[in-house]
C-alpha cells in the first residue's frame, strides 16, 4: 500500500500520516471494551463487514488524501476486534506449543502476495483489486468458522469480574509501545527506502518474502523456547531489533546485509510475538482483552506514532532513529518482573 500511495502522488509525511489512522482506531477501540461493549462473536461479524466497507470504500477516496482517511479508520477499528478474537481462542484451544504454527499461515498468505503483487503492481487499482478479493474471501471464511458453531467459544470463566489494570505491567505497555514505534520504518518505508537506493521492487518483494520464511519456519519450532523465562526472550527479541536497524541504516545499498537484516524477523516479530501473548496471559485472566490492548497499545498507539514519525524523519538516518526506539523499548524492559508461568 505504502508503494500504491506513492504512484498516486502522495508524500512520505502523508503516508506516514494515512498508516498512522488504522493503529490509531486500534488503540481507541479497546478502552470501549472495559465497561460498555463485550467481544462477541456478533461484534466479530460486524467487524468483518466494515473491513469489507473500508475496502470498497477505497476505490472512491484513494485519490482525495482526505477522504482516504475515513476507510483507514474504519479498518484500523474493525481490525483491532477481528485479531484478538482468533488468537485470544487459537491461544485457548491450541495451547503455546501449537499457537505459533496456526499462526504460521498468515505469514505464508503475506508472503506469496507480497510476491505476486510485485510482478502485477503496474497501477495501484491492482493493488486495490488483489486487496478486496481477499478480505471477502477473509469475510467467507470468518463467518463460516464461527456461525452457530458452538464449539467457537472461549475457555475463560468470569473474565470480566476482573478488574483490568494496565498498571499491573506499566512498562511492558511502555516497551511494546517503544517497540512498534520502531517498526512504523519497516511497515510503511522499507519498500521505499529499498527502491530509492538501487534495489528493484521485484527485489524488494523477494527480502519480504525471505524475512517471512524466516518467520514461518521460527513460528514451527519456537515452542521449546516458550517454556524459558519469557522475559528474558523478550529482552533478546528487542535486542536483535536494535541490531536489525542499525544494519540497515549502517549498509543501506548492500542487499547482502539487508537478507541478513530479513532473517532477524524471526525473532524480532515471530518470537516476539508470540512471548509477548504468552507473557501477558500470565498476567490476565481477561485475556480477550488484555490481546485487545496488546494490539492496542503496540500495533495501535506505537503504530500510530511510529507511522507519522517515519514519515517526518524519512531520509538516510530513518533506521538510525528506529534502533533508538528499539533501544527505549529494550531499557524499559528492565523495569519488569518477570512472574510464575502458567502451563
């Protein structure tokens, strides 16, 4: 998309701002979820839907800068109800042990697209094209896993009896926050930045793929690593991201390093990810919820940050400042205690 709004016309600060109203929706949504509104499996229907709009929606605003605001909303907010549902109960019903291997597939939906898109990416309206297809058949999918399917429920009792306190781990929020504001450089701009220094886009599509495959195959066998001390694979996850940028900013042109820079993918998100799901199901029982404000907080607030701060700083030091980011998020980490983890 980043590339698509580029052959529209749009500048790097209007990119980052566009990338920066989805997470921004994501981090909204979760506060509506404390009192008010309950994740249920209607509200999941729903939300499938409005992606669905939001897509539809792009056809007639991706050339108005503002208009093109509205669909990003609406699927920033659609998206932060969508994720938490299917993993809170892939994370339930599959256990740690599985979790990373269901979670494997969208990694391989990601990676051929971003494949093909790059031989077919001529105009961006077959971008738009490839982009709706697939959230209908997402939308078909989705409905058919869960309607009057019993089964497709959450394990969890009396989760909402708890009182949710995001005070309980302040500077895990604080970290993850600091993490994906690093990673709003990697979403919205390496595409670009790729390009601009000699790297072809069918290239750059093939270092996409090569940093997914990595992931895949960590997302297989990272199990054994779950049952460690989460947080110190946390600090290590963080840390390998540090050295992830500074290779980038350090060897901007060398493809070579760049594949290098890829392969650490597997760690910084695939594990990543995962022990952060892990970590905080150790903390809440409401655990809908504390994923609601995991990707609130992370792919939301810090996504929302991160995109308009890539935009702004743009330009040859952009991963410089993206391991400085790295860095607050791996210091704040050391302001956290590690707990007894459950089974």
């Amino acid at each position: 998309m980043p590339k698509m709004l580029q052959m529209v016309g749009y500048s790097t600060m209007q990119i980052g701002i566009v990338f920066a109203l989805a997470p921004l929706m994501r981090f909204i949504v979760p506060f509506a979820f404390l009192k008010h509104i309950e994740l249920t499996k209607k509200v999941f229907h729903i939300a499938l839907l409005s992606i669905l709009l939001g897509a539809i929606l792009f056809y007639f605003t991706i050339e108005n800068f503002y208009l093109f605001m509205i669909p990003n909303m609406l699927i920033g907010a659609a998206a932060g109800l969508v994720l938490p549902y299917i993993e809170t109960y892939a994370m339930e019903h599959l256990g740690k042990k599985r979790f990373g291997k269901s979670r494997l597939y969208g990694s391989i939906g990601f990676m051929v697209l971003g494949i093909i898109l790059a031989r077919e990416l001529d105009n961006y309206m077959i971008g738009l094209n490839f982009y709706i297809v697939f959230v209908f058949i997402m939308l078909v999918f989705g409905v058919a896993i869960t309607y009057k399917n019993e089964d497709f429920r959450h394990k969890a009792k009396k989760q909402d009896d708890e009182k949710f306190e995001l005070k309980k781990v302040a500077f895990l929020w604080v970290s993850l926050f600091f993490m994906q504001i690093s990673f709003g450089t990697f979403y919205n701009f390496f595409t670009i930045y790729e390009t601009e220094r000699g790297i072809s886009l069918e290239m750059v599509s093939y270092l996409w793929a090569f940093g997914v495959i990595c992931e895949i195959i960590f997302f297989y066998f990272q199990s054994p690593l779950l049952k460690l001390n989460l947080l110190k694979i946390l600090k290590f996850s963080v840390f390998i991201t540090i050295i992830r940028w500074l290779l980038l900013f350090l060897f901007p042109e060398s493809l070579t390093i760049s594949f290098v820079a890829q392969s650490f993918h597997a760690i910084t998100f695939a594990l990543h990810h995962t022990v952060t799901i892990s970590f905080l199901y150790t903390v809440y029982q409401n655990r809908k919820l504390a994923a609601q404000f995991y990707y609130g907080f992370s792919f939301g607030l810090g996504g929302f940050v991160g995109a308009l701060l890539a935009g702004y700083f743009y330009g040859d030091y952009l991963y410089l400042y993206a391991a400085f980011m790295a860095l607050l998020s791996f210091i704040a980490l050391f302001k956290v205690t590690s707990l007894k983890q459950n089974p």
